[in-house]
C-alpha cells in the first residue's frame, strides 16, 4: 500500500511541481526580461497557443514545440482511453473482460462528444463541460476514499484477530 500511495500519488504531484516551477519561472523571466510582455500579451490574445509563443524565445522551438505536441497527443489519448475503460467497465456492471467491440463503441463515444464540445463551442465549451463533470465526480472520489480506509481497518482488524492466520504485523522485508 504504500508503494502504491508513494507512486500514484507523491511522484505525479511532485513531478506536476517541478514542471510548472521551472516552466513558470521560466516564462516569467524570459517575459519579463527578453519578450518586454510579448508573451504576456500573446497569452492574453490566444491562449491556445501559449506554449507555442512560449517556445519561441528557446532554443530549438521546432523541437520542442514537436515534443509537446506529441506529448500532449499522447496524453490525450491514454486520458480518453482511461476514461473509456472506465466507462466500459461501469457500463458492464463490473466485468473488466469486455467485448473488443463494445471498448471501441465507449472510446469512439467519448472522441464524438470532446469533437462536438470543440467544434461548438471551442475550448470554453470543452473546459465547461469538464469542471461540471469533475465536481460530482469528486463527490464520488471521497466516497471511495472513505470506503478504502473503512475496508483497510476491516483487513487489519481480521489480520490481527485471534486465530486468524498471520496475525500481528505484517513483517517488512528486508
């Protein structure tokens, strides 16, 4: 357990840390020493393009610009292929062993909608959608949440019962 808590959450969070200082202190220096508030003003205009203008005032922009715009691909598409397997899995009623077909019909679903939220609204109507989906979904998250330590107390209390087998603490290894 506490491998899992110790890469699933501590090292994305302190990654997500890392990222941002250095690509945030970064832009902030280069906007206001090198781009005179360019940046800032090109941010303001569109921010679609932000890191694209951000790029620009680094060596090796068409590298860089390249390497983000595959690394954002591909976390878009391990996001809705997570997101899909989720939704296949509920829709399932549990089953992780799925037909082929069905998978593609919830990834090819969740592909329409982002497509029909961009194309009708831009990105203002995809964020919407995101944050109006995301807060009954935190609602859920802490509900899991309580469940897991409800569940990890009930584990612990039958693995140091009496007679059960192994009971004490569960050794270290070395």
């Amino acid at each position: 357990m506490r491998e899992f808590v110790t890469a699933v959450l501590f090292v994305p969070a302190i990654f997500t840390f890392l990222w941002m200082t250095v690509f945030g202190n970064t832009a902030i220096y280069v906007d206001t020493t090198i781009a005179n508030g360019e940046l800032a003003c090109a941010v303001k205009a569109d921010l679609s393009i932000a890191l694209f203008q951000f790029f620009e005032y680094l060596p090796l922009s068409a590298v860089t610009s390249t390497l983000a715009v595959l690394l954002v691909s591909i976390f878009f598409v391990t996001s809705c292929d997570s997101g899909a397997l989720v939704i296949d899995t509920i829709a399932a009623g549990g089953k992780t062993a799925t037909p082929a077909l069905q998978r593609v019909f919830w990834c090819a679903l969740s592909g329409i909608v982002a497509a029909v939220l961009l194309s009708t609204g831009g990105l203002t109507a995809l964020q919407s959608a995101t944050i109006s989906t995301a807060l009954p979904f935190s609602l859920v998250m802490l509900v899991l949440v309580r469940s897991l330590f409800v569940g990890m107390r009930a584990d612990l209390a039958r693995t140091r019962s009496p007679g059960s087998v192994g009971h004490g603490p569960i050794p270290r290894p070395a």
